[in-house]
C-alpha cells in the first residue's frame, strides 16, 4: 500500500493545543503529516473507523504517540494505538515514536521502547527531532521563503489560529472551546493584505477584537502587540520569532 504521510499524529483533544504547533510547523517544512485540523474535507463523510485503520496501519512511515492520561481515556484514541500496534507488530524497524507529556502508562508500549520527554524541550525542540527522524533539514538549516505565507488559507488559518488561542489576548481559555477567536482570525486573514507594519497591524487587530467582543473586556491597543508581532513574523517568514 502507498505511503501518503511520513508521520500520522495520534493524541487526545485535551491536548491539541500542544500537538497543534508541532503539526503546522513541520507542515511547513514539507513534512508530510496526518494532523485531523489538516485532513478536514479528506475526512468529510469517510468512515473514519475503516479510515482511520488503514491510516495508522499502512499509510504513514511513522506514528507519533502523544502520550497523557486523557489518551487513554479517548475510544479514537485507542483505536489508533491498535492499528498502530498491529503495524509494528509486523515490521522490524521502529513504527510508533512515543511522546510522553506526563507519567502516564499505556498498555501495549513496552516500558524498554524509547520515547521523548516533551517536558525537557521546547516546541523547537520537538519539532527538530521529529525532522531529523524524518530526515528532513532542521529549523537551523532551513532558509526562509521571501513570498508571505498565505498560498494555504487553511494552513494560514490554522496558524494564527495557533498563536491567538496561546496567547488568548482576553484570557478565554481554558473554559472557551478552541474554535472561539475564528471570527476574528477571519476578519484577520482578510486585511493581511493590506497591512503595511507592526503597528498597523496591532492597531486593526484591536478594533477587530471591538468589533467582536465588549470593549471592556478587549483591553488597550497595547494588549495586541504581541499577537500583532507573531502574526507579522508568521506571515514575513520569520519562523525563529514564532516559537
């Protein structure tokens, strides 16, 4: 069966946010990732019990185990792992790559299999290890494109959906759900173009957090800079300003 991903990610919801950077990041690079944010209209309407078998069986050279205890609670989760499972049980060469991000036992993964400790590295650092397990260039190495990054409105979209939720500039989370600033990522992506610096993009960022929320709770234009920041360097190839 072909390959079509080099790396299928299997984790819990619960822990998106921090396996969201890692998958875009090495999106980027040309990483060849099964991410679900990423395979949104690929999944419509599949049967993903069948889909998601075969994916993490025989379509990815490896798979990425984000271990934490909500995914061993996680009934999608479990199934991935068997289908994973199944395909090291059949090859000799490592298949599952195990990320731990807290103590928690899977059953299944060996206690003797090597794995990471998230909690040791930085997002770049993670990100730098699954490139040279991949065999791709390092974020040292690679150089940065001249043209903006927006030929992929939904990797875009994703991206500084990223930076918003982590920086959570009206102090949201964790009680809002993950989708909660997409309006005002929209109105954001829609006037990119336009834009001309730093400033000004803090400046319309704000008034579009007016637009959407009560001022009162939106803060001073000073609270945007730094998500004005990261979403400039983003979009300006500066990848070493973003994580």
């Amino acid at each position: 069966m072909i390959k079509e991903y080099d790396i299928a990610f299997s984790f819990a919801g619960e822990d998106r946010d921090f396996v969201r950077p890692i998958a875009i990041e090495l999106t980027r690079h040309g990483v060849k990732v099964f991410y679900d944010e990423l395979e949104q209209v690929n999944l419509w309407g599949k049967n993903l019990y069948q889909h998601l078998s075969q994916i993490y069986s025989f379509k990815a050279d490896y798979c990425a185990i984000f271990i934490s205890k909500f995914y061993v609670e996680k009934s999608w989760a479990k199934h991935e792992l068997r289908s994973a499972q199944e395909r090291a049980f059949a090859q000799d060469a490592e298949y599952i790559l195990p990320i731990r991000l807290d103590n928690t036992k899977v059953p299944g993964i060996s206690e003797t299999t090597g794995y990471i400790d998230a909690r040791k590295f930085s997002t770049k650092g993670l990100i730098d290890m699954f490139l040279k397990k991949l065999n791709y260039p390092s974020t040292a190495h690679k150089k940065a494109k001249k043209e903006k990054n927006n030929s992929d409105p939904e990797l875009l979209f994703l991206q500084i959906r990223s930076i918003i939720n982590s920086l959570d500039p009206i102090d949201l989370f964790p009680e809002a759900p993950s989708d909660e600033y997409d309006p005002e990522i929209r109105d954001i992506i829609t006037i990119l173009p336009e834009i001309k610096s730093i400033s000004e993009l803090t400046i319309k960022i704000h008034s579009i957090f007016v637009k959407w929320f009560d001022k009162k709770i939106v803060g001073s234009i000073s609270d945007y800079e730094k998500v004005a920041y990261e979403i400039w360097c983003l979009t300006h190839e500066k990848m070493e300003s973003v994580y």
